[in-house]
C-alpha cells in the first residue's frame, strides 16, 4: 500500500505538500512494508531535500527502519529520508494484540513547509483475507558484486489461508535496474521481464535468483523491485518492494542458512544453540573474532547471554551493543526468554541477526519462535444486577454477567452454582429459541458455562411471591483459578392493584325516607390508592327514588346525566351521599 505525496508550486511559494496515506493492512503479529510513493510536481523540488519525520509511532506495533544492517524501532522524532523510502527501509510491524486498528503519523517538510498526515492501520482478525507477509520475511536481500543470490522465503514470502502455495502468484511491476531476476528449471535458466510472474512454490524449490550484473567499485549499491501478490480467489496485494544491496565482492562470514522455528513455554527459556544460526558444522572455517549482531530485538522477550548475564529486549537495563560472540553460542549461554505474557497472550516473537567480521558482513536472517500458551491469567467478572418483570422470565447476558480470560476458551470457563435463588429459579434451555419457561431447573452444585452465557440459554425465572428482591451465588474456575460471584436479582412488581369491595351491606328505606350512605354500608380498598382517588361512577339510576350529594349545605343530583355522576370513599365516609324514596312506592333495596 503507498503513501502518495504530492508537492505542488504556489506561484513561487514555498511548495504545498498533498499527502495522501496508505491504508496498511496486516494480520495479527504480521508486518507490511510502509511502501511511501513520492509526486513531485515541482522542477525546482529535489526528493533528496526533503526530511520525513515519525510525529506519532503506532500504539500496537512499531515501526522499524532498516539502517546499516539494523532494524531499529523509530520512536516520536525520529527522522528518514527519501533514500529510505526508495530502499524500501521501513516496515510496520504488529505486536500481536487483539485490537481492530492502529495509526501512525508522518510529517514532510522541505525546511519551509510542514504537512502532517496519518497512516491508518488496519488489523484483520478473521481468517482468509487473502495475501499477507509472512513473518520473518525481510523482504530484502544482500548480494556480491558480479555474483548471483537465492531469493528464499526468509527473504521473500506471502502467506494464504485459502490458498496453497502454487496458486500464491507473484506479479512483477517493475525490474530492478542493477542486476536481473533469474528463474532456473533444471539446467534451463530464464530471465524474468516485467510481465513475468513466479509463484510461492517457486521459492519454496529454490528457483529464483538475483544476478547483481552491477560492478560496485567499492561502494554499496541499492537496487529494487516492484509486484504484487495474488491468490486463487482473486484478493490482490499490491505495491509490494523487494531491496537488494549490492555490496563489493567480498567472502561474507559462512552464515547460509538459519533455523526458522523455536518453540518455548509461556513465561519459559529456550536455548538458542548453533543450528539456529548456521546450517552448517564446519565450525572450523568460522573466524575467531567473528560476533553475532541482533538487528531487531524480539517484542515478548529477551536474548540472555548466560555467560555475561547481559539481555536484550524488553525491560533490559544494559547499554551494551546487542552483540555477542559465536563462541557464546558454541557454549551454550544464549538462551531466548519468554518475559512479557501478563495481561497479553502473544503466540509468536521473531528476532534478526547477522554476523561480522569486522571487515564484513552477512545478510539479515530472522529467527522465528513459536510461543506455547499456559493457563497463567485468572478470569476477570464483571457482574451488573439483573433486572426482571415479575410476569416473565429474563436471559442472562453478558451485559449482566462478563467474563474475560485471555487463556481460557469460554466452554472451558465453568460456573457451578452454590446457592440458589429463593423467589424464583435459575434455568437452562437447550436452544436459545426454546421459551425459557421450558429450560431445566438448576439446582444446587448444577453447572453451566460461559459460552452458554454468551449462547443465551441461561436464564432467570421469578416465582408470584411478591419479594421485589433476589439473589444467587456461584463459584468461577477456568480449571486452574477459582473466584466467587453474587448476582443480585431485582424483580419489578405490578404497579397497581386492583380495588378491593370491603363491606357492602346494602340499604332498606320506606317510601319517602331519606337515608345518608356512609362506611357502614360501602367500602372499598385500595393498595396503592388513597380514599380520594376511589373513586364510584354512576352507570344506572335509583328506579324508586334518588341518588344526591351533600354540597356546600344543599343536594346535588347525582346521575348517569349529571350534574355529578361519580363520588369518591371519602365522600362516603363524610356521609356526603344521600339516597331518597320517592312516595307512595313499596320499600328501596338498593344494592
């Protein structure tokens, strides 16, 4: 992915700078190469001129510039040139972590002008995004004067989770300018144009070279390549560069080859012995004074010299040269340790070296390590209470009951229940679309775990108790570590009850009596209501006489029309509701 820079004049201004930043795209742990593309659109403008400079380094990986053999992590301030960038010196690399995104900034200035510009990241976390750079591929290679190199897959490779190497195609954009690419068959040997391409099982057979045509006359020259890389469903990874550094044909240290894998045990060592950095036994051609170089320092660990007690990594205190003599390794006294794995999980580290005499130099080999995970980090809960209506059920979520454990699926994170709840009953259904009323009873000691947390087949089921609160308890173990829990249940009761009749004794009056309706007669109750908001509406008339109220010392009618077509049970207990008999009809028993 490129970085476009455009430098535009301004009517004799100082030059404005357009940057357009790449969107780098890797895997978790992985690198890409931070492949910047310089527009100059001013004559009077020389690339060589401008100074690019980190304003702010990535926060989940670093960014490394490859400098006289060393990769060297760039930190807030630290500077590059335009060479750098045509030598293809700067990579990206992940540390790893579990986040979605990471970015960077970059500014340029020609001494007047200064623009600032971010260059997003982009982890992908899911599998089959198609291409990616595998790691320890340095995506460079150091070749003699007039001799002839094997690009391998420490120098050059792609990986694809939906491809297998055969249909990995590498596409070539542009050829280098000082030497050729060469693919052999047998005695045959071919050498690649622009529109030619090769696949990753190519390289893995040790078919293409680098010839450096280019006689150096003591100096070191860069060379370069552009293509990019495709698999069989077509994802595309473009504007790839692969550096070549032609040096004077000098006989470097015997380093050809170095072994790509270690494995070591989470917070563990592992010895790092001869066979990791040479393919050979021959120790007798090795010069005495001849030391290993560490290029780029391992991100989750340290290289230990146990004969000197010096580290070089992370946490390490010693100023010395990351360095140490081949005689060290011969003994046995440098070991790799695994020192940061709190509050991460890392699953791979990778250091480069290589090796000097003093008058020469090997080129750069990476020493991949493969990290094997243990159960060191205990789950950490996250408990909010839970809420539930008293006419249903709830599922329990993660929203009430959270778990994270970095080392520890989440079917192996169990939870074993140690006191039930007293008003209503913890449940497990089968499937989350199986009504939760239907779901098994837990009792005490039942278990479940967190992935059926997560499933939804958890659930609380209150009983018609009328207790507004509940709890249970249970304890946690991911197999090693054991933690307790409360979940407290908040059960939301009706808000209303419906009116109760208390007393109604009815009446008997003779005709043209006149009798007060009081409590004695009518009562009603109410919960959550108080005697004025009881309220009794008129739906059908006396038919031998009259209902009235006393108000303010005279009678109103009361009736289904009106004036007044309701009183409360406050009017009652005040006697305020007056029932007549009209004349001459037999005696009322209103009800």
């Amino acid at each position: 992915m490129a970085l476009t820079i455009h430098l535009l004049p301004m009517d004799g201004q100082p030059p404005a700078f357009q940057v357009t930043a790449p969107l780098l795209q890797v895997s978790p742990g992985g690198r890409t190469s931070l492949g910047l593309r310089l527009v100059v659109r001013d004559a009077e403008t020389d690339p060589e001129e401008l100074s690019f400079d980190l304003r702010k380094p990535p926060k989940h990986g670093v960014l490394l510039r490859l400098m006289d053999g060393f990769q060297e992590p760039m930190a807030t301030g630290d500077t590059f040139t335009y060479d750098d960038i045509k030598k293809n010196a700067l990579q990206y690399i992940h540390d790893g972590s579990s986040v979605w995104e990471d970015s960077m900034e970059i500014s340029v200035t020609d001494g007047l002008t200064v623009t600032t510009s971010e260059v997003r990241v982009e982890v992908s976390l899911s599998e089959g995004q198609g291409p990616r750079l595998a790691a320890g591929s340095s995506l460079s290679i150091t070749v003699a004067s007039q001799s002839t190199a094997m690009i391998t897959r420490s120098h050059l490779a792609y990986e694809d989770d939906s491809s297998p190497d055969s249909e990995i195609w590498i596409q070539l954009s542009s050829l280098p300018m000082y030497g050729a690419l060469l693919r052999t068959s047998g005695s045959e040997v071919e050498e690649l144009s622009e529109v030619s391409n090769f696949t990753m099982e190519d390289i893995n057979n040790k078919n293409i070279r680098y010839s450096a045509i280019f006689e150096t006359d003591g100096h070191v020259v860069t060379d370069s390549f552009h293509f990019s890389v495709s698999d069989m469903d077509h994802n595309r990874l473009d504007n790839q560069i692969f550096t070549v550094t032609i040096t004077p044909a000098k006989s470097p240290p015997p380093v050809i080859a170095f072994a790509d894998l270690i494995t070591v045990d989470e917070g563990g060592r592992a010895p790092l012995s001869f066979h990791h950095f040479f393919a050979t036994d021959d120790h007798e051609n090795l010069q005495g004074d001849a030391i290993i170089k560490l290029s780029a320092l391992p991100t989750y660990g340290c290289i230990e010299n146990r004969g000197t007690g010096d580290r070089f990594g992370p946490g390490a205190t010693s100023d010395l040269e990351a360095s140490f003599p081949i005689q060290d390794v011969l003994e046995n006294y440098i070991y790799y340790f695994q020192s940061v794995h709190e509050s991460i999980e890392p699953t791979h580290d990778i250091f480069s070296f290589y090796v000097s005499d003093g008058a020469s130099r090997s080129e750069i080999h990476s020493v991949n390590i493969t990290i094997e995970r243990k159960n060191d980090e205990p789950p950490r809960m996250t408990l909010r209470p839970l809420g539930v209506r008293l006419s249903s059920g709830v599922v329990i979520s993660n929203s009430s009951l959270s778990l994270q454990d970095l080392d520890t699926p989440d079917n192996e994170l169990i939870f074993v229940l140690t006191k039930k709840p007293d008003h209503g009953h913890l449940l497990r259904r089968l499937i989350a679309s199986e009504p939760l009323e239907n779901g098994t009873v837990l009792a005490h000691g039942s278990s479940f775990t967190y992935q059926d947390v997560l499933a939804g087949l958890i659930g609380y089921m209150p009983s018609n108790s009328g207790i507004a609160v509940d709890e249970f308890r249970f304890s946690l173990t991911d197999g090693l570590h054991v933690d307790t829990g409360r979940m407290e249940v908040y059960i939301e009761l009706p808000t209303s009850d419906t009116p109760r009749l208390a007393v109604n004794r009815g009446l008997q009056l003779s005709a043209g009596s006149v009798v007060r309706i009081t409590e004695q007669h009518l009562k009603v109750t109410d919960t959550d209501s108080d005697d004025r908001q009881v309220m009794y509406i008129m739906k059908e008339d006396p038919g031998a006489g009259r209902l009235q109220k006393v108000k303010h010392d005279s009678l109103e009618q009361v009736s289904v029309k009106g004036p007044i077509r309701s009183f409360t049970q406050a009017d009652i207990n005040q006697g305020q509701p007056v029932l007549s008999a009209y004349p001459g009809f037999p005696e009322l028993h209103p009800q």
